[in-house]
C-alpha cells in the first residue's frame, strides 16, 4: 500500500494575528481559518496536513530540520522572515525538502523590501496575491509536483 503524502505547513511571525492584523493587505480570514481549510483540501486530496506558527526564526529552523523522513513536502509563508532569513533559506536547501513559498498578497506589488524573497531559489514555487486561496493552490500544486515527481523516478526505474 501506498504511503500518504505529509506535508508541513509553517507560519512565521505576526501570521497569528490574521484576521484583525491589518485586514486592508491581509482580509478578515484568520489563521484558524486557514488551517480548516487545509485539513478539507488535505482531505480531499488524500494526504495528511500538519499546521505549526511561530515568531521565532529558529523555532522555525528547527521544525524544518526535523521535518526530514517525517514529511514529503513543505507549505511555508515565512512572514517577514521571507525578505531577511539566510538562516530558513538554508534550512530548507540542506534537507532537500520539496517547498512551496505562500503569500496572502502580492508581494510584488507591496513596498521595494517585500519584492525579494530570501526563500524563493529554494522552492519549487510559490503561490502569492490570492488572499487564503494562495495556500490551498500551494499546497495542491506541491502535492501535484511530488506525484509527477514521484511517476517520474517510477518510469525511470522500470
């Protein structure tokens, strides 16, 4: 039997003030809110969801690290973190996890310091602009990628 796909899903910091944190850029949507969502998406695509926040850098650090053999993939918005973290940059390119980047804005089209993502060449993608739906597509197109990942190696292999 096939195992199910895990994936992890991270928050950095401030992320547990959505829904009343300036709802103008971020909606009314909290990160409860979100969570629910993925545990149905989850659901719906046959795989397992788990769901951490925190506001500490290497408390962040330190899941992804322990994510190797315990999770196929990575869901992450870093929060501010994106635009300033060598330190989850290299967390996630030293395990080899597959990540997808999320953003609930555009952060493009936000202030000149948001526009570079210190993650972004470490992920496979990223999913940013499309309020709470930028982590239900993230994680659906992360899971599509393992799979078509994983059909891959099986063709190699015979």
């Amino acid at each position: 039997m096939r195992k199910r796909i895990r994936i992890l899903v991270l928050n950095g910091p401030n992320l547990q003030l959505l829904g009343t944190r300036e709802p103008d850029v971020y909606g009314r949507v909290t990160l409860a809110d979100i969570e629910a969502s993925l545990q149905q998406t989850a659901n719906e695509l046959g795989i397992i969801v788990e769901c951490r926040q925190s506001n500490h850098e290497g408390q962040l650090v330190d899941w992804i690290g322990e994510a190797v053999g315990a999770f196929d993939g990575l869901v992450i918005n870093a929060g501010a973190y994106t635009h300033t973290s060598l330190a989850l940059r290299d967390a996630i390119a030293g395990t080899g996890l597959s990540a997808c980047e999320v953003h609930l804005s555009n952060i493009m089209a936000r202030e000149t310091f948001r526009h570079e993502s210190r993650l972004a060449g470490v992920c496979v993608g990223m999913v940013a602009g499309f309020g709470a739906a930028s982590y239900s597509w993230g994680l659906q197109a992360l899971v599509h990628w393992l799979k078509s990942r994983e059909y891959g190696e099986i063709l190699k292999q015979s």
